[in-house]
C-alpha cells in the first residue's frame, strides 16, 4: 500500500508541476464539485451523490496541500484558473442554480 501511496504523491506532484497538469487538476476538482455549495434538495439520493462527489474533491485538495509546496501549487492552480475569461462563466453559482446560462442572455 505504501508503495501505491507513494506513486500516487509522486505521481499528483508532477501533475501539479505543470500549467496543463494544473489545468486538468482544476478542471477535474470544478467537475467534481469542490467549490459548489451544498445544498438539500430533499432528495436524499441526489444529495448523496453530490457530496460523494464532491468528497473526492475535498481529498485531491488535501492531498495537494500535503505535498512540498502544496499550498503554492494550488495557489498557483486556482490563479491561473481565474486568468481564464471562460472561467467566470464556468464559476458563476447562479449559473449551476439553474443549470445553463443566466437568464438575461
């Protein structure tokens, strides 16, 4: 287990290395749900789902943040992610509310 624990650190290290490494990552972590609120719908199975997803998130983001200079990567990460125009429009939780585009489009 040791050796699988180690090839996956080494393994996010180099992801993370690169800006298409840290693009993908952020990608990855935007499609799992990491920085989208939950929120109870009454539909426990539905919610379920969501927060599974989104635990996987919580944990790539951690083990991120436990590697040597973790913290600058995501940093890093998270900035170049905001230099992207498409990225507001990806980011916008009014948007995933309603699933699409906002209304006065």
């Amino acid at each position: 287990m040791r050796d699988a624990n180690k090839k996956y650190k080494d393994a996010l290290m180099d992801i993370m290395k690169s800006e298409s490494g840290r693009t993908f990552i952020y990608m990855l972590l935007d499609m799992l749900g990491a920085d989208t609120p939950l929120y109870y719908f009454g539909q426990s199975e539905n919610f379920a789902f969501v927060a599974g997803r989104r635990s996987v998130a919580d944990d790539i983001i951690g083990d991120i943040r436990k590697l040597d200079n973790g913290l600058e990567l995501e940093m890093k990460m998270r900035k170049e992610a905001r230099a992207d125009p498409l990225h507001e429009a990806q980011d916008n939780d009014w948007d995933r509310m309603i699933g699409g585009d906002g209304l006065a489009d």
